[in-house]
C-alpha cells in the first residue's frame, strides 16, 4: 500500500463568520434577514416571501403588519439583480391585497420606484412583469391613477406592449386599460402612439391579452380624437376581422363593444359602408350570408365566417394556430353568434342610431333588417335590445315606412302581449315612435289586432310601459275611423287611472292622449260619467310644466261642450285656472287657451271675470251678471246667489227669456186624492165595523168614535197639505226668477225690427227700443240726476232677492242698457260686443258696413261703432272719435 498523503488545509481567518445555514419557520424572521447587509440572504429572503404571498390574501396581510414592505422597496432599488427581481415579485404579488395599496399610496416614491424598473436599461423580464402587475393593481384606485399619469407610467407601459413575453404584454395592457378611464391618460395613450400595438394584441395567441386589449380599446375609443385615430390604423377592418373569427365566439361581444364606440362617428359608418363592413357585420350578427356585392371579386362574400372553431383553448388561454395555419370556412357555413353578442350589437345599432347622420346611413345599409331578425330570437334580452333599437331608428321617417315594409309590424305586435317587462317597455316605445306621423303604421297595428294589447297596457305595472302606450294611441288619434274604434274599445275609460299615477311622464303623455281622444262628444260624455275630469283638475297643480301644459290643453279641448265645461267648473277648475294665470313662472298660453275655453262656456263667469263679450259669445238664458269681480276672486254658481238674503250690495242681473208656465199643483192634488182615498176607504171600514158593533153599542158611543176618527183624518190631511207647500215653497226660493217682460221684449223685436232690411236700420231699432225700456234718452249733463236706485231696490224689494231679472229695470243707465241690447241682439243674430267699464259704465260695439252716397251699392269694409243707448239712442259713435271715447268714461 501506498503511504497517505495528508492535504494541508487552511483554516479561515479569524475575523472571518463560519458559515451558517438556518431554518426559520416564522415570517417575521424572515422580514428581518431582509435587512441583512448579504445579497444572497437578501436574495432568499425575497424569494421565500414570494412564495409565502402568493398563497393566500391573509399571507399579505401579515407581511404588511410586520413591516416588510419598506425593506421590499428599498431592495427593488437595488443593484443586485437577483434581489431586485425576487423583491420585484414579492412586492408585486402583495399589491393585490388592498391595505398595500393603502400603505403604498403613503409612500412618496412607492409609484415611481415601479415605474423606473420598467425602463428598458433593466433588461430583466420578470421584473417588468411584476412592476407592470403592481401598476396594475395600483390604478384600481383614482389616486393612484393620477399618481402614475404624473411619474409618466404610461411611456414605459406602451413600450413594453411589444415585449416578447406574454406575461408583460398581459400585465401592461391590463394596467392601461386600468388607466384608460382617465381622460388624462386616455390622451396620453394617442401621444405616446399606442394604438399600434393595441391593435396588435389582437392577433395574439392569448385570450386574456386579447380580452384586455379590448377592454382597453372600449374605454380609450371613448375618445372623438382616439377614434379618429383607430380609424386611420384601419383598426374597424381588424375588428370585423376578429368578429369573424367563430372560435373566438366568447370575445365577440367585446368587439361589439368596440365597434360600437366608433359607430358614434358618421366618418366611422361612412368608413364601414364604403368597405362593405357594415353588412358584414349585420351578417354575422344574424346569422346569414350576405348578399354578394358586384364590386367585389367573386370568391369573397362580406359577412361569412372566416373559419371553423378551432380544437380549443388550453388552460393557460393559449389558442391553438396561428393565422397562417387556420382553414378558411366554405362559402356556406354560417356559425351562430352568441346571444350576448346580438343583444350587444343591437345595442350599438341604438347607439348610433342617436344621430341623425348616422340613421340615414344605417337605413341605407338596411339595418332595419337585422333588427326585425333579431326580434324572433328566443331569448327576452335579445328582443328588448332590438325593440330599442328600432325605436331610435324609427325617428328617422324613411325607416317607419321600410320597418313596415320589411314585415316588422307582426313580430313588434306580437310582443306586445309579452310578460317580460323589459320586452314589453322597449316594444312599447318602437310602436310609439313608429305611429308617428305615418297612419298606414296605425292602420297596420289595428288590422293585427294590436289595439286592444295597448289599451290593456294602459293598465300596466311599468310606468313607462303606460307612457309609451299612451303616446302611441295619441298618435293613432290624428285617424278619425282609428279613433272611433279606440273609443268604442274603452279608451277613455282606461285613460283615467293614468292621470292619477304618480309619474310625470306618464301624467304627460295620458293627459295629452285624453285631448287627442276628447274632441268627440261621445268620448267626452265617457269620459266625464267616469270620474276622468277630477283628476285632469289636479294635474294643473302638477310643479312639471309639461304635466300642467298637456292638463290645461285637454281640459281646452274636452271644455268645448257646455256639460263638460261646467262639471270643470264645479271641480274648480275655473279658480285654479284664474290662480295660474296670476303666477309669473305657471302661467303659460296652453294655461289661457283653457280658461278662455271654460269662459266661453260660461259666459257669466267670463263677463264676471274679463268683463268683455265678444260678438261671438252668444247670451242664452241662465246669463247673470254679477259685477266685476277681482283677480283671482272665486266666482259663484247662480244658486248661491239665490240662498242668500237681501242685501245692499250690488244687484245681479238676470236674463231669463222661457216662458213663464202657470204651476199645476200635481203633488197637492195627489194629496188630496190620497186623502180622498184614504176617507173613503175609512169610511167603509167604519160602517162595515159600525154593523158588525150596532147589536152591542149604543148610538152616542158610535157617534163619539166617528167624530174622533173625523178630527184624525182631517189633522192627517192638513199636515200633508202643510208639507206639500213648504216643499212648493223651498222649490220656488231656489228656482231662478221668471221674466215675462224680457219674453215681451223678445216677442215685440221680433215681429217689428227682425223684419228690417239692413243690420244698420236693426241696430238703430233696437237702440231706440231699449232705450225706451228703460226710461228713455237723458241729456248729456243730466246723467247723474237720473233716478235710476230707487227703483231697482223696489224691485229686489218685491221679488225678496238679490237677483233682478233684466226685463223688470224700467229706469237703467249704461251697465243695464248694454246688457239688455246685447241679449236681444244676440236673438236677433246681430253681431255686437258688451264691454264693462269703470263707474258702472259699459258699452256695446258693432261692425258696420258704410256706402258711399256717391256710387250707391258699393259698400266699405266694416267700422267699429259704439251704440249710444243714453244720449242718442241709435246713434253710431265711430270707435275712435271723440264722442265714442267720451261715451266710454265718465
């Protein structure tokens, strides 16, 4: 054997530590090797806490309680590179958990400490990974994003979308598009050119990086300027062209989300059309070829898929194939979208469709069609987005007619008796903005039975349901033979519980479907027997002006018949239309329109309040003249007048021209047949009674009882008597009073001034004639010596009422005289006006035709003239003459 030799063996020297190798199982031993002066403790350190993070959330909060994210970010400052990285990813893990977030939006350098280790000197991808993940995490919050926009993290994140690791591509457009819902950084993005490289993750084989990329293109399109920008990248063809890819199915609706952003764009549409992407569009989204266009070669076709599914995905996203390597479809094979995706389309198409510009290209590319096809989908989602969209496409007036057209009609009428309350609110506002001005569309809906399903939607749960059914019978009203079968359907009825929903669109619209139906008289007679006017009267309390408008405007149209304006006027809608007038923010033309409206109903009111009638209000028996009343004073009913006492204010006066019938006391004489009967049957009764009793009572005792049963049925018959007459009695207090002499009056002009050749011999007749009623001419100067008092108050003395009938005044001045010539003009159908004046002062004015003496029968356009019915009966006073303005005042 040979001899050993032994090595020599230097032992370390002595200030030198011997090596130590430590297990720890606790996290804060681990947080203090972080402050260790060696990087390969350092290193280990970083790298354990890594892997304990990435755990669980729980495992984060700890470290943040032990104080570990200082040492972290102190050691991603680093020039060890290994300890920048493993710090880098320990960091960027603990970032998900947001009490880090909380803690690192303290720290002044927490964000810029990120972003510099996204620079391009440091040549690690793993660090630019998890920087970018921390980023990411970071702009969840708004501050934060502003921090990152401030430090100029948008740069580096742009640059490192061409990274060739997927892992940072995915990072950096998650964090962008994080970033993407400031407008700051939206801009940003477009300075910084990163578009390109957006667009370009489009293609990539990742799913998620496509996805984010979407995600970040939909909300930086948000822009008007980024837009413009994409479509200069021809960034629509790459979106037409991934949306007709079928094995990325799930990320369609994404793509639609996108396009939908440019659609708001007419340059966008124009773009679309001119490359034919529209019907490709419109074609994938329905699930047909489309048409062959000429201008296109023959073995391409807009609009058909691009290939087949592929074999799948694997469990990282990755897609199998690239581009070069996928089979294009045949010609023939249609993949169906998924349902999200249609009701996303449907949804950009309504989108668009917003302006006008873009409705008329959308119609001309018949997106109408794709709408209609849509509609017949199974699920309820899809067919409320189409519904909606056909309603915003409708405002445009070529599109109603081409829905029609295009057998749109049956599937919307269809889905008007649908349960599904979204269906049904979107159904209800295509078929309210497809009756629009176009009747056929109102004749079609009828003729597919579609009117009953609106009527019945009056009475839906959906206020806006109620408003857009309202709103398209209103339409359907502008159709007189439309209407007449609505009215016959109930919908005068069914338009009253509306008006009392809480709603102001729905108060709106049924209100001015009620002045759309109300101008007949049979739907005004169903509508006030049904209690429909009360609450037509509250909605003119409504704060909205819209509500108080349509209100004011039906109760001007319904007001047209006298029944209907006087129950208006009971309900106080008179007071509350006076009240409104009187506002400075309420009061409206729609708010005149109707009070003039119940005036002309109502002339009494109208004099009392206006104190002017016009040639065309027409005096009738029942007018009453109760003086000028004040502003915004309540007017009376005439029978409230008739309850009140005697008094010493002002007379009303009372124009009565029926004829006084004498009273047959009826009820009297039926009291007394009663009575008659009643003796008689009592008579019978007692002598019947007084044979059958004759054998056991006396004489006298007969006679006694026949004169008690005389006194009974005497006593009986005068109460009745007594009750019969204070019912005449209470009958005749409210009854107005009769006038024969004004019946005389009536009858005298009729047989001697009617007969007349010329208005202007009439009008002088009958100037005459009242005067001489009604005591005769009065000089001019003798006017306040005239006693005309004295005798009015003798005859409200007689008749015990403050209601003068205007035939009983024997001595009258300008209010009584105006009055009475105004009454019988009107019987005689000549055209005056009565106009009040200050001091009881009130004149009539007439149209009178002049001839000119020179060229008999040639006449003038009419004058204005004031009739002197004091001074010179029958003399004409020229408007604006100095007698004619003299005879207006005192």
């Amino acid at each position: 054997m040979g001899k050993k030799v032994k090595k020599d063996e230097k032992p370390p020297p002595d200030d030198v530590f011997d090596a130590l190798l430590v297990e720890s199982r606790q996290a804060a031993t681990v947080v203090l090797m972080l402050k260790s002066p060696e990087e390969d403790v350092q290193s280990k350190a970083c790298e354990a806490i890594y892997k304990f993070v990435d755990k669980c959330e729980e495992n984060k909060r700890i470290l943040l309680e032990l104080s570990a994210v200082d040492p972290l970010l102190k050691l991603m400052q680093g020039e060890d590179a290994t300890v920048r990285r493993h710090a880098t990813m320990a960091l960027g893990v603990m970032c998900q958990h947001p009490e880090v977030r909380r803690y690192l939006r303290k720290q002044e350098n927490s964000v810029q400490t990120f972003i510099n280790l996204l620079q391009p000197e440091i040549a690690d991808t793993v660090v630019h990974e998890f920087a970018a993940l921390a980023l990411s995490y970071m702009a969840t919050e708004f501050s934060s994003k502003v921090t990152i926009f401030d430090h100029g993290g948008v740069e580096p994140l742009i640059k490192l979308l061409s990274s060739p690791d997927p892992d940072v591509q995915k990072n950096s457009i998650e964090a962008l598009a994080q970033l993407a819902l400031d407008f700051q950084a939206r801009a940003s993005v477009r300075e910084y050119d990163g578009f390109p490289p957006i667009l370009e993750l489009l293609k990539s084989e990742y799913a998620i990086i496509q996805k984010l990329a979407l995600l970040a293109l939909e909300r930086l399109l948000q822009d008007v300027e980024n837009r413009s920008i994409v479509r200069e990248l021809d960034g629509i063809t790459k979106l037409l062209d991934f949306l007709a890819h079928p094995e990325w199915n799930d990320l369609h609706v994404m793509v639609v989300m996108v396009l939908a952003n440019l659609l708001e764009d007419i340059e966008s549409l124009e773009q679309m059309k001119e490359s034919g992407g529209l019907k490709k569009m419109v074609a994938i989204i329905t699930d047909q070829p489309p048409a062959e266009e000429e201008s296109k070669k023959g073995d391409k076709k807009g609009g058909s898929r691009a290939g087949k599914k592929s074999a799948g995905k694997d469990a990282k996203g990755k897609k199998g194939g690239d581009d070069d390597e996928k089979e294009t479809a045949p010609v023939d094979s249609i993949i169906p979208t998924l349902p999200d995706v249609k009701m996303c389309a449907a949804k950009a198409i309504a989108r668009c469709a917003r302006s006008s510009g873009n409705r008329k290209i959308l119609h001309e590319q018949e997106a109408e069609k794709m709408l209609i096809n849509l509609l017949g989908h199974e699920l309820p989602d899809v067919q409320a987005a189409a519904a909606q969209a056909i309603g915003i496409m409708c405002e445009n007036l070529s599109c109603r007619d081409a829905i029609r057209e295009w057998e749109g009609m049956p599937p919307l009428v269809k889905l008007l008796n649908t349960d599904h309350g979204e269906v049904k609110e979107a159904v209800t506002l295509a078929v309210a903005n497809l009756t629009a001005s176009n009747i056929p569309n109102c004749q079609e809906i009828v003729n597919l039975n579609g009117l009953d399903a609106l009527i019945t939607g009056l009475s839906d749960v959906r206020e806006e349901v109620v408003a857009n059914v309202a709103c398209a019978l209103t339409n359907m009203a502008q159709d007189e033979p439309l209407r007449s079968e609505a009215e016959h359907k109930g919908v005068m009825s069914a338009l009253i519980e509306p008006l009392r929903c809480s709603n102001t669109n729905v108060q709106s619209k049924a209100a001015l479907a009620v002045s759309a139906f109300a101008c007949d008289v049979e739907a005004r007679t169903e509508f006030r027997e049904n209690g429909g006017l009360e609450p037509l009267i509250v909605l003119l309390h409504s704060g909205n002006d819209e509500v108080r408008r349509n209100a004011a405007w039906a109760i001007t149209v319904a007001g047209v018949d006298e029944p209907t304006a006087n129950e208006l006027c009971k309900l106080g809608g008179l007071h509350i239309l006076q009240q409104i007038q009187l506002s400075s923010t309420r009061r409206s033309p729609f708010i005149d329109a109707a009070l003039e409206r119940l005036l002309d109903s109502n002339l009494s009111a109208k004099y009392a309040l206006t104190g002017h009638l016009s040639s065309l209000n027409i005096i009738e028996d029942g007018f009453y003249d109760p003086g000028q009343l004040q502003p915004g004073a309540k007017f009376q009913d005439l029978e409230d007048y008739l309850q009140q006492p005697l008094n010493d204010k002002r007379p009303i006066f009372f124009v009565n021209g029926k004829q006084e019938t004498t009273p047959q006391p009826e009820k009297l004489e039926d009291a007394d047949s009663k009575s008659e009967v009643v003796k008689i049957s009592a008579n019978k009764a007692t002598s019947k009674t007084a044979v059958k009793e004759s054998k056991a009572k006396s004489k006298s005792q007969k006679e006694k009882e026949m004169d008690k049963q005389r006194e009974m049925e005497l006593a009986a018959q005068a109460q009745r008597e007594a009750e019969v007459m204070a019912e005449q009695q209470d009958m005749k207090v409210h009854e107005p009073p009769s006038d024969p002499n004004f019946v005389k009056y009536l009858e005298d002009v009729t047989d001697k001034i009617l007969p007349l050749p010329t208005i202007k011999e009439q009008i002088v007749a009958l100037a005459q004639f009242v005067a001489d009623k009604m005591g005769g001419p009065i000089e001019k100067g003798q006017l306040p010596y005239f006693c005309w008092e004295l005798p009015l108050s003798q005859v409200r003395f007689e008749g015990k009422t403050n209601v003068v009938p205007i035939g009983r005044i024997k001595m009258g001045i300008h209010t009584h005289r105006a009055l009475l010539f105004k009454a019988l003009a009107d019987r005689l159908s000549i055209g005056c006006t009565l106009t009040r004046g200050q001091y009881n002062r009130a004149w009539n004015e007439v149209m009178v035709a002049d001839e000119d003496s020179e060229f008999p029968g040639v006449r003038f356009p009419p004058t204005a003239y004031i009739v002197d019915l004091i001074h010179e009966p029958g003399r004409l006073l020229p408007l604006d003459s100095r007698e004619g303005v003299a005879y207006q005042k005192i």
